[in-house]
C-alpha cells in the first residue's frame, strides 16, 4: 500500500512538472516518516526510497541507528542546539537552521565530524505566530553568516506555508520564497547558489512545486494520517 501511495505522489510531482515545464528529476521527493514505525520506512526502503525526513531528533536517531545506512536523512523539524550534536556525524540536511546560533553550533559539531554539512534557512513567510523561522527581511543576514562558516554550506531555503483548505492560497508564499533565493545569490559575492526550495506538504505540493519547489516534504499521502 505505501509503495502505491508513494508512486501516485510521484505521479502529481510529474503532472506539476509537465505543466510549469520542468523535469520531475529536479524534485526530491522526502517521505516524512516522523511518528510512523521503522517498519514503514523499510517498506519504502525495498521499494526503492531513499529520502526521509524526521522532525525529532530522538526518533531520528533511533531509525538511523536500525535502519539500512544508505538512506538519507534530513531534519526537517525545530532543532534544539544542544541536540545537534546527536545528529551531526550522519544527517544529510538540515531544513530547520533560524538563527546564527544554531548555525554556529552545526559548525562546531560538524567539524569534529570533519563534515560539511548542508543547511536550508527556515523562512515564516507567512508571518504564522505559531511556527519557527526567521522573517524574510532577516534572511540576507542569516545567509552571511552561515556563509563564513567552512562546516557548514548553505544550500537554500525552507518554509512552511499555511494550512489552508485551497491551496491556491499559499501560492504567494512559495512565490516569495522563490524571489528570496533569487535575491540571495544575487547578493552573494561568492557566486554560490542558494539552489534547493525545500517548499509544499501533502496538502499543497502540487501549487509548490508550480511555484519553483526542488524538494517536497510529504507525509500523510504517503504514510496515511498520523496518529
């Protein structure tokens, strides 16, 4: 059944992609598997899948550790700084980095890994009270300083647009976190590109990826609701 659920996911990527004219390869598919058992990422695992995202660092920690080593693992949710160092030696990315402190200490953790470890800016584009992430004014700044970090590479940018019943209604969110991306680099004078928009949800991925997505984080449609 998940398989099924994950090709017809893979299915819309595609439909998205033939309508705004690109390829469906440009789109990383992240099966979010934050409280579902171990059970169901290996299902997906034999079915081909390699990326996941979790939102906490212990259930994260406790699939990597039973899981088959080559999956990719991203940390999607709120991370605590004192808890990175839990994550450091394996994660493949970080969606969640919202202030230069949490920067700084994947800095300091990844280099006693001898890592360089990718990271996505976490923008509330929306303005949302309830969610994490810096305002879009504070991006530029944020930006700079993860750039002079030598562990830690900024590879783009993350938001989490509103839950709304039509998700038309967050197409101006994921519109203006594409602008932001486009306004990084080009403030940039290290001719690095600020590439992955880390940008839609089971419920609106379609419009994101419309809209400029290259990474969706889906959960539901493909693991069925949470309990």
């Amino acid at each position: 059944m998940l398989k099924d659920n994950l090709e017809l996911v893979k299915q819309k990527i595609a439909g998205a992609c033939r309508r705004s004219g690109r390829n469906p390869e440009d789109v990383l598919l992240l099966a979010v598997s934050k409280t579902k058992p171990e059970e169901a990422v290996q299902e997906l695992y034999d079915a081909g899948h390699r990326d996941f995202g979790e939102n906490y660092v212990q259930e994260l920690v406790a699939k990597h550790e039973h899981l088959p080593k080559d999956i990719r693992w991203h940390m999607i949710g709120h991370l605590q700084r004192n808890k990175v160092k839990y994550i450091a030696g394996f994660i493949d990315m970080i969606h969640s980095v919202d202030t230069p402190e949490l920067a700084r200490t994947i800095e300091k953790e990844a280099a006693k890994h001898d890592r360089v470890i990718p990271v996505l800016i976490e923008v509330n584009v929306a303005g949302e009270e309830s969610k994490f992430g810096v305002a879009p004014s504070e991006v530029p700044q944020l930006a700079s300083v993860i750039r002079e970090l030598p562990h830690v590479r900024l590879a783009g940018l993350m938001t989490s647009a509103p839950y709304v019943t039509d998700p038309e209604e967050d197409r101006p969110v994921f519109r203006k976190l594409r602008q932001l991306s486009v306004d990084i680099n080009f403030e940039s004078d290290n001719n690095d590109e600020v590439g992955i928009l880390s940008m839609g949800m089971s419920n609106d991925f379609v419009v994101a990826i419309e809209e400029g997505s290259t990474c969706v984080r889906i959960g539901t449609d493909i693991f069925g609701a949470r309990t």
